[in-house]
C-alpha cells in the first residue's frame, strides 16, 4: 500500500489532485489536509509522498517541512508553488520535484509516475519501520528475523535489534512473494540467512536459533527447497 498525503488551502486543489492520483493507482491512499498545522499532527510518518502547497496560511510550506524533515519523515516531498522563485528556498528540506501552478495534470502525471515508481522499487527492496518518530528502511537482504512480542515486533538484522509496533500478519503480508517464511506465530524468518535446520528449530547465519511448529515443517521445507533452487547462498 501507498500512502500519499495533499496538503493545500485550496479545497479544489487537494481535490483534484486526490481524484487524479486515484485514477494512476486505485489502490494508493490518499490523505488530504488544508493547512500544515494539520499534517503535523497526522501520522505522517507513514506517507510515502508527500504534496506540500508552499503558500499557505499559518506556517508555509516551506516550514512544514522542515518540521517533517525534524520530525523524522525521510519520504519524498513534492511542493506545489505559483511563484517558481520560491523554489530555491526549499533545498535544505531536500524535495523530490516541484509542481508549478496553474497545475498542468500531464506534468502532474508523470511527476507521480516517477514517484510512485521509486516508492515501489524501494518497497521491494527495503523494509520501512518506524521507531522513536524516526523511519527506518532496512534493506531486506540485512533482515535475520522478526519476532512477535505481544503488541511489538523486534525486527533483528545485521545493525541490531529495532522493536516496532505492529502485528506480525501485517507484515507477513506487506512481504509476501518474498524470501520470508512463517515459521512459527512468533516468528517470520528470511530464508537467505537460514543455514540449517532441524524438526523444531532453524540456525540462522547470526547463528541465532528460531523455533519452527511442527505443523509448519513440511511446508517450510518446501519453501526453502523452491527458495534454494533460484538462489545459491548460505
């Protein structure tokens, strides 16, 4: 899933740009807000891309982001501006692309396009976690495990242990179609780093041990063999 978030005081803006977006990808969410103060006090940590009008009332866009860039939000942010001289402005909070009103939905288009695109290639190949209201991408391939912990998940790769919140289905699914294996309900495990195994437990590369469920055993031995034949490390 990506999340894309408009902020704007032009209601009509948000509004077209949200109903564009929905006919690039029907499956992207979109968030819209009418002032920066109330994309602060959203959970933009989570957004992908961000559209920032740079002039609006209370604090500008500009300022917004620099309170993003503080808060910990490392996505990319696109400004809108009538004024291109503003631009040069916005370098510190290093932006994506600029979007020039009056809004040309073309341009819009293909700006979006290529966003879009390098959200999904970096989905494919980092993990993003946030934690302590930073955001983490952790390349897949440095992931060991992760591990439930009640309402926690402890991601455990090769620059330590980080604990998210999170549900453990959640992120099987978002990983799904890649090298990650269930198991056992408290773990999810990368077959890259597995070395061996036995009936109720596989050794990692970290040579961390994992416990695996007997009812999974079968299928994790299928999994690792299908895994095994297009990839020839550990």
């Amino acid at each position: 899933m990506i999340r894309i978030s408009l902020c704007d005081d032009e209601t009509q803006i948000t509004e077209t740009l949200a109903a564009n977006i929905k006919d690039i990808r029907p499956d992207i969410e979109v968030l819209s807000f009418d002032c920066g103060e109330n994309l602060l006090y959203s959970k933009y940590l989570y957004n992908d891309i961000v559209l920032l009008d740079i002039e609006m009332k209370g604090i500008n866009g500009i300022e917004t982001a620099e309170e993003l860039r503080k808060g910990g939000y490392e996505g990319m942010i696109i400004f809108l501006t009538s004024h291109k001289e503003m631009v040069f402005d916005s370098f510190r909070v290093k932006p994506y692309n600029y979007i020039v009103k009056p809004i040309d939905i073309d341009k819009v288009n293909n700006i979006l396009n290529n966003a879009i695109n390098e959200v999904i290639d970096r989905k494919t190949t980092h993990f993003e976690a946030v934690f302590n209201n930073h955001t983490f991408r952790i390349p897949i391939e440095d992931i060991y495990y992760f591990e439930s912990n009640g309402r926690k998940i402890d991601i455990h790769s090769k620059n330590g242990t980080i604990t998210i919140l999170g549900k453990m289905n959640q992120i099987e699914a978002s990983l799904r179609n890649k090298q990650f294996f269930r198991c056992h309900k408290g773990y999810l495990v990368n077959l890259e780093h597995v070395c061996e195994f036995s009936n109720n437990e596989i050794i990692l590369t970290n040579n961390q041990r994992v416990l695996i469920s007997r009812l999974k055993i079968s299928l994790f031995k299928e999994a690792f063999k299908a895994f095994m034949k297009g990839n020839i490390k550990c």
